[in-house]
C-alpha cells in the first residue's frame, strides 16, 4: 500500500504529464486547423484534375505514355506515408498494419518508400528493403516534398525497377476519424465513374490541344496531385489523431490526480485521527 509521501509524488508526476499533454493538445489543434485548411483547398483541385483527366480520356484513346505502361507485376513499390513523431494515438499502427496486409496479399517483390521516420524505423527493423525515406517537417508538406517524391517513384517505375506503385495514406474525415486508404499510383489508372457522375463524362467537349496531346501533359501533373493530396490529407489525419490522444490523456491525468488527491486525503485524515487518538489515550492515562 503507498504511503502519503508517494501518494502526493504521484499527484505531482500526474500533474507535469497532465501540463505536457495539455500543450501538446493544443499544438496540435493549431497545426491542424491549418492542416484542415489545406486540405480542404486542395480537394477541388485534385477532384476537377480526375474530372478532367476522365473527360480526355471519353474524348480519345489514352496515349502511349511510360506512365501508363503495364507489364507483369514481379516487382512493386509501395509509397507509405506515415508520422516522423509517436503520441498520436493509432495513426502510426493503422497504416503499419494497412501495409503488412499489402504485402502479405500483394504478389510480386516489394520496395518501400517511407514518408515519416515511424514506417521506415519499423520496415527497415524488420527486413524489408526500403529505397528511400523522406523527412517532412511539423510545420506541414510543401510541393518540394510532393516534387522529391514524385521524381523518385517516377524514375523507379520508368526505369523498370518496379512495375508498379501504390500509395499508403490516411484519408482525412474528423479529428476522431482517419482511414487507411491505398491508391494505385503508377501506372496511372483512368478514373471511374463515380454513382451519379456517369452522364457528366459522355458530355461533348472540344480540345485545343487534341486530347491526346493534352493527357501527355496531364498525366504527370495528375501523380503529382495524387501525391499533394495524399501529404496533405496524412498530415492533417496525423495532427487529428494525437489532438484526440492528448485530449484524451490530459483527461485520464485529471481523473488520476483526482482519484490519488481523494486517496491522500483520506490518508492523511486517517493519520490525523490516530494523532488525536494517542494524544487523548496519553492524557487519559496521566489521568490515572
């Protein structure tokens, strides 16, 4: 059983995590303001570029283009985005086991390349060759990172390294959601139909350019805004999930310290009873 003395050192550790967590709390909901807000500036973009990345292609046949090239898979990439920090709940475990599933289902060799210091520390530690693994900074990705990225995949794929890349990101719903989600990246893919949308890809549109020249274009713009996208909606989902897991913390702390304060109280009043307790037994027994 603890004594008052390490009852009241336990309140205080409680109460310096219950600071940290609380900080971190609110770092976190700053950064994923600004977070969200990119997020949310960056969807029209990326969904008018499949918009009319499906246009050109109902409008003529896709070009010979190395980014469409498809071959037999005997090797792929995969492109994992993952946090550089820990204390951010599950976010780091989900897309680690999304990825185990992967490659234990995927056919073929693979390579990883890592966004985040979490997904290399834990595929590197267990075997898997790693290509690469990009730093992003807290403050947030940029297009130079999107950019490094890209020519990567790009140069593996072209140069016949790997016949294929899919990317492993969290897609960004709430501060209290985020989902594992995997894209095909390379070679890229002509979007689909989505329920309801069918109608808006057989409407008649003239080009200038052809569309032909115009999805050679297109096409590596298109990776690169899967790519943005995808930095961004994992950035904002990582700043989501440790604001949850701090709050989530920072209130177990106070229901700690106030279980362990209710305790000491009780301890300490128990030991002020038995002082009073002996005090009146002496007097009674000089009485005597």
């Amino acid at each position: 059983m603890a004594t008052l003395k390490q009852l009241r050192q336990r309140i205080r550790s409680a109460k310096s995590i219950q600071q940290i967590t609380r900080a971190m709390k609110l770092v976190a909901a700053a950064r994923l303001r600004r977070a969200q807000e990119r997020v949310l500036q960056a969807r029209p973009y990326s969904d008018k570029m499949r918009e009319m990345l499906g246009y050109l292609g109902e409008a003529g046949e896709m070009p010979e283009h190395p980014l469409l090239e498809r071959r037999p898979v005997k090797s792929y990439g995969v492109l994992l985005l993952t946090a550089e920090r820990g204390l951010c709940g599950s976010f780091n475990t989900n897309l680690i086991r999304h990825t185990q599933e992967l490659l234990r289902d995927s056919a073929g060799e693979a390579i990883l390349i890592t966004v985040g210091a979490k997904g290399h520390k834990f595929f590197s530690k267990r075997g898997y060759p790693v290509e690469k693994s990009f730093t992003i900074p807290t403050s947030g990705p940029t297009s130079e990172h999107a950019r490094a990225v890209m020519d990567l995949v790009r140069e593996m794929f072209e140069s016949g390294r790997v016949d294929a890349i899919r990317l492993v990101y969290s897609r960004f719903y709430s501060a209290i959601r985020q989902m594992p989600q995997t894209v095909q990246l390379l070679p890229i893919e002509p979007p689909e139909h989505e329920p309801g949308k069918e109608a808006a890809f057989s409407k008649a549109y003239t080009f200038e350019p052809g569309p032909t020249a115009l999805l050679a274009e297109l096409l590596p713009r298109y990776a690169f805004t899967l790519i943005m996208h995808a930095l961004y909606e994992s950035s904002a989902s990582e700043h989501g999930s440790r604001m949850t897991a701090m709050t989530n913390a920072t209130d177990s702390a106070g229901e700690m310290i106030d279980t362990l304060t209710l305790e000491a109280n009780r301890r300490r009043q128990a030991a002020i009873t038995k002082e009073i307790l002996e005090v009146v037994g002496g007097a009674e027994a000089l009485k005597d």
